[in-house]
C-alpha cells in the first residue's frame, strides 16, 4: 500500500470506542483520555515467590487468566499473557483459546458465582438463549443450575463444585428477531486434575 492509501485509511479511524463486554458493566472505552490497564503480552517467563523465574506451562497460563478476570484494577485481558512453553508450539495457541472457554471454569472448589458471572454467553439483546448456562446431569437441568448474571439476585444460589461432579454446558443460540437456532450440548466431568470433557460427539459443521 502506499503512503497516501494508509493516511486516508488511519483518517477514518475513530479517536474513541467503546469495546463491549458481554456484561455492560464490564466493557471498556479506549482512547481519548481512558486508561485501559491490561497484563503483559507474550511473554516466555513467568515469576513467583516459591519456584522464582522460571519458563512458564498451560497450568500457570491458566492460574493467570482466573487471577486476571479477579482483578478490578485489569480492564482487559489480551489473550497471550505469556506463552506455556511446555506446549509445542503448533498448538499452544489452540490450548491458550481453550483456557478462555467456558469448560475451564469448572474446578473443584470453584464457587458457584464465578461460572455465572464470568462464563461467556452471547448477548440476550440479540440472541435467545437457553434458561441456564451449566447444569447437572439428570431428567431436566439438575442441581447444580447455573444461571446467567442477569438472573442472579432472583434465582441463583451460591455453593461449590466439587471433583466427581458431572456438569452439562448446555447453549442454544438464534437470532432474537425469530427464526432457526443451534442447540449444542457438552458433558464435563470435575476432576482434580480439572475439567474432563466426556462428550465425543464432534461439534463441527459437516
């Protein structure tokens, strides 16, 4: 591109805006006078008080995206706070999207208000969704049900998830204006050694 295409182009960009979170309270506003404070990006180490520096895993990549989300002084997580060097590097991204993902929520002695407020979910404004995000497995959305945010003060209820415990991911995503929709459905045993996904069903478009 030469010069003059890429100044016309930067002219038209915005000198503000606002990046939408799925929880209105939670979205941000960058640039003009807004700070937006966000982790470090990519790098391969990672430093604590009892192992020092050292070249950081999946685990510690894992323990930072929860720390990251717990803090309200972090507006934004840029989604490579370091890289888990113990990963090939073919697939370590595929692994890092993973840590994002609903499933990783699901650990023994994670309190039942976290998945609610903290798992992803499309935007009710626009979607309709399934009643609940998680729930057990049995004849119609078992204990324990898992609410959105929005439902909170009415029908959610705290407790803890514990290992042996079998939770359905449960979605159902169409357009709020009617008309055909996808209902996906995912099994996930709580282990110690965190969650086991039981569903082998591929969800790929065939």
């Amino acid at each position: 591109m030469d010069a003059r295409a890429v100044r016309e182009l930067c002219a038209r960009a915005p000198s503000e805006f606002v990046q939408h979170a799925r929880n209105p309270a939670r979205s941000v506003r960058i640039g003009g006078p807004n700070a937006v404070f966000a982790p470090v990006y990519g790098p391969p180490f990672v430093r604590c008080l009892n192992k020092g520096r050292r070249y950081g895993t999946l685990a510690d990549f894992r323990n930072l995206v929860r720390l990251t989300h717990a803090l309200p002084s972090l507006h934004h997580f840029g989604g490579v706070t370091y890289e888990p060097c113990d990963l090939p590097v073919d697939k370590r991204h595929l692994d890092m999207v993973h840590a994002h993902l609903n499933v990783e929520l699901l650990r023994p002695g994670t309190r039942l208000r976290s998945p609610t407020f903290d798992a992803r979910s499309p935007p009710h404004e626009t979607y309709r969704r399934y009643c609940c995000q998680f729930h057990g497995v049995g004849q119609c959305d078992e204990f324990p049900e898992i609410d959105r945010p929005e439902q909170w003060d009415e029908w959610g209820y705290d407790g803890e998830l514990e290992a042996g415990m079998v939770l359905t991911l449960e979605s159902y995503v169409g357009p709020r204006a009617g008309g055909e929709g996808v209902k996906l459905e995912n099994q996930v045993l709580v282990t110690a050694n965190g969650p086991e996904l039981l569903t082998d069903a591929p969800l790929a478009l065939r």
